[in-house]
C-alpha cells in the first residue's frame, strides 16, 4: 500500500469527526469549513471533497442547514447539528479517544 492510499483511508473517517466537532461549536458553512480545516495541513480539504461530505450527512439528518444572509456578499448556507448528529459525534469521540489512546501507548510503551 502506498503511503499516500493510507493517509487518503485514515483522513476520510477522520474528517466527518473534524466536521462535526466544528459544527458543534457554532453554525458554521462550508466555505468557512475549508477555511479552518486548511489551519491542519493532515486536515485540509477542498469544496470538492467538502460538499458532498455535507450533503451526506444532511441526508442522513445528522445536520440540518438553514440560509443566513452575509455581510460581504449573497446569502450563506450554514450547517448545525442536529439531535442525531451530536448523538453521533459523542460516540465518535468516544471511540476516538478509544484508538487515539491505544495507539499512543502502542507508540510510546514497550510491549511485552
């Protein structure tokens, strides 16, 4: 496997968790998203990549998305999570610090 192939497997999963913590924090859209996502460079996406991840996870009603107009410009389409949708992000976050801690101690213990 090519280096490359497995950051692509790791980011995919990593990233709807990235999202929805971000989201969790206040209405935010997409374009903002790609904005604070590209702080990470492991974690930068386009709208390419961005937009259908949305779009998903409205449909599964994980968020819900509603227009507000902007200050600079037209209207923006903003994302908030829904019930489910913070359901789903606590038990992500519980399985990421499941792993996340597990691989540390694999990372930084010896093993017997």
């Amino acid at each position: 496997m090519e280096m490359s192939e497995w950051t692509s497997q790791v980011r995919r999963g990593i990233l709807e968790y990235c999202i929805l913590q971000l989201i969790s924090k206040e209405p935010r859209y997409g374009y903002e998203l790609v904005t604070l996502l590209d702080q990470w460079e492991p974690l930068a996406v386009t709208e390419g990549t961005l937009y259908p991840l949305l779009r998903r996870l409205l449909k599964d009603h994980y968020i819900e998305s509603f227009w507000k107009e902007s200050e600079s410009g037209p209207p923006r389409k903003y994302y908030s999570l829904t019930d489910s949708g913070r359901r789903l992000m606590e038990l992500m976050s519980v399985e990421w610090n499941k792993i996340s801690s597990a691989v540390e101690y694999i990372q930084f213990n010896p093993l017997k």
